[in-house]
C-alpha cells in the first residue's frame, strides 16, 4: 500500500484545555485537545461567527488543501470568498470532533502530556456522545472569545452537532442549518454502522484494538467499512450514472476473485484512499456516537420539548434522493419545531446525488443557504 504521511505526524493548530471535559458516560476526560480552522474575519462586534460541523470522515480542513491528502476542503463549493458561506463576510470555524484522530482528543491520541511517550488512548478512549462532541467545541468557542454564534452548519453527522448545539445552548446560536440529518439514527443506519464495525473487528491486524502497538492497522477491515458506507451515500440512479454496468478495460477473466465492473474499482480505491487519512478506532468510536443520538430521548421521546422556548432560526435541507437520512426525517423535525414555535424554513433540493449531495456541487443548496444567511444577517443587522 502507498506510504502517507501518519495523522500524528502533522501539527494540527490545537488548543489545549487542561481542565479536561466530563462526558455524558461519566468519565471525566482529564486533558482536551481540540484541533480546529478558522477562514476569515471576526467582526469587531465578535457576531459575525459561523461555526461548521463535519460529518462522520471529515474534519477540520473545510475550505483549503487537506494536509494529508493533498485534495481542496471538503467543502470548499460552499466555504470560501463570495461562495455561500462568504469567507469575506463570515468567520468561519471547523473544529475536529472529539474523538477523531485529526488532532482533537481521540483513539488516536496520547493519554497524557504530548510527545511525553505515554501510549495512546486506543480502545481505552472513553466513550463519546454528539452532546460532548459539541460540548467540546463550546470550549473552543468560548477561547475565541466568541459567545453567541451567528449560524451553525452541518450535514449528516454534522446535522446531528447543529441540532445539539441548537437544544442544548439554543441562546448561543442565533441560526441553525441542519441538512440531510435527523433527530436519531434509524435502525436501517444502525445496522449499516454495525457491519462496518464487524468488518473491522474481523481484521486479523484488529489485534483487540491495540494495533497501534506493532505499527500495523486494520486497513483491510476499515476499508470494507468505508466501501459500505459509501454505498449508502449514493443514490441508485448517481452509481448507474456513474458507473452502470460497464466492466473494466482489459478484464476478461470471470470468477468471483477478480473486480470486474467499474463500480467495483471504484469502491476499492474509496475503501484503500480512506484508511491512509482515518483511524479505526476512531471510525468505531464517532458511529457509535451517531447510533447513540436521540435528541427527543430526554424529553419523554417529545421531539418539540427539546426545542421549547428557542428564539434560533431554522432552516432544514434534505434532499430527494437520500435514502440515508430521507426527506421525512426532516420534516418530522420542521413538525417538532412548529409546535415549539421555532422560526424555521424548509427546503427539499431535487436531485439524483443521493446523500452525499451536500457535499458536491449542488446549485440549488448553494442558493438556499446564502438566501437564509443574507436573511438571517439582515434580521441580525449583521455589518
């Protein structure tokens, strides 16, 4: 396999919280680490920030060329100078999420000082809820002397930090666009999840967990995970756009140990790309985060109750090919936050991109989010 340079070799700008964070399993995490980007201009007002949540395999590197991978920001078509999310008009800030191994407090990080030797985490990481993951970045918030937040952002797993941050410090959010998301994971979604973690603890280089030690990995596992769930993030009509049934050039041999059609090819280089960027216990940590959200689970399973009272204003984007979190996910919460009273817009973005739609170039959601913005900072007389 190709050699990359290691996550842990790179210096991720970080802040250090040396009073730790108490996590919603009871464990009190006795050093946080939060890795993060900025893009931008903080108003001398300190109300123009607009903070954006990544989903599941992103990270912080939003708008600009990945230190690993060398590809743009993964939303580089939306975060930028005159895009949607103007970078001119708008600081922006993308933190790693607690538990992720691109420099925030993870698997993959040292159980004490940096650089003292200690071991990592592994599998004695603690584990982390969507609540912490945002808790984690209202201490970031906070060090940057930010206190309300103009707008949250995210898709997915993204989505699911936005409607935390939206129930849990509704007076520090002043907008909230949570797209292609829901308010807990379906069982479909569990179980999609489950298979990928399966394929991982399969791996004979699993090891436990402890793989770290010997220097090897669970690529194989990990990368039939990602193949699995990027299926899920496709739509049927974008892979047979995409890919139909066209073999590969220059295969003839049948059998069912050669990778004959192209979509096949495809998914393979998705799975071995995956594991050169991402940590495997990470991957198991952040979906069991995901499977654990139920934002309406503290509130007598009353979705609105977890809304009561909000002054934020919502706008819901999903998209009509996105079997993953489908269309009625959102409007079930856009019924929550009617009945809580909430100001909240709505929008169904036709396309045949599936799930991952929001991550490509999507002119309709483009010109969704810069209409509720240029509205929302109107409304905010936001300079």
């Amino acid at each position: 396999m190709e050699q990359v340079l290691s996550p842990l070799a790179i210096a991720h700008q970080h802040v250090v919280f040396e009073e730790g964070l108490a996590l919603d399993c009871g464990v009190h995490l006795p050093r946080l680490t939060v890795a993060y980007r900025t893009y931008g201009r903080l108003d001398a007002a300190r109300a123009n920030a607009v903070l954006v949540c990544h989903a599941l395999t992103g990270d912080q590197y939003v708008a600009e060329t990945h230190p690993l991978t060398g590809k743009p920001g993964w939303w580089e078509v939306l975060v930028g100078p005159g895009r949607a999310i103007d970078t001119e008009r708008y600081f922006v800030i993308s933190a790693n999420v607690l538990g992720g191994c691109m420099g925030s407090s993870g698997p993959r990080s040292p159980r004490g000082e940096e650089g003292d030797g200690q071991a990592l985490w592994g599998t004695d990481f603690p584990p982390i809820t969507i609540r912490d993951m945002v808790r984690a970045q209202r201490r970031l918030i906070a060090h940057l002397g930010i206190e309300r937040l103009f707008a949250v952002i995210g898709g997915s797993m993204g989505g699911m930090q936005v409607l935390e941050w939206a129930a849990t410090y509704p007076d520090a959010v002043f907008a909230a666009i949570p797209i292609a998301t829901a308010a807990h994971h379906s069982a479909q979604n569990i179980a999609f999840h489950e298979v990928g973690r399966q394929a991982i603890f399969a791996d004979p280089d699993w090891q436990g967990g402890r793989y770290w030690q010997s220097g090897r990995t669970p690529a194989r596992g990990l990368a039939v995970a990602r193949m699995v769930a990027h299926i899920t993030y496709l739509s049927e009509q974008a892979l047979t756009r995409k890919f139909g049934r066209r073999v590969r050039a220059g295969s003839s041999v049948l059998g069912p140990y050669s990778d004959i059609f192209e979509v096949e090819s495809y998914l393979q280089h998705q799975g071995s790309s995956f594991v050169h960027r991402f940590d495997a216990n990470s991957y198991l940590a952040i979906t069991r985060a995901m499977d654990y959200f139920d934002l309406a689970a503290e509130h007598n399973d009353d979705l609105a109750s977890a809304f009561a009272g909000t002054k934020t204003r919502f706008c819901l984007v999903s998209f009509s090919s996105d079997w993953l979190f489908p269309t009625s996910e959102s409007r079930a919460l856009v019924r929550a936050l009617n009945r809580a009273a909430a100001n909240v817009s709505f929008v169904e973005i036709e396309t045949d991109k599936g799930h991952d739609a929001f991550l490509l170039d999507e002119p309709d959601l483009a010109r969704a989010l810069s209409g509720f913005l240029a509205g929302c900072a109107e409304h905010a007389r936001l300079a």
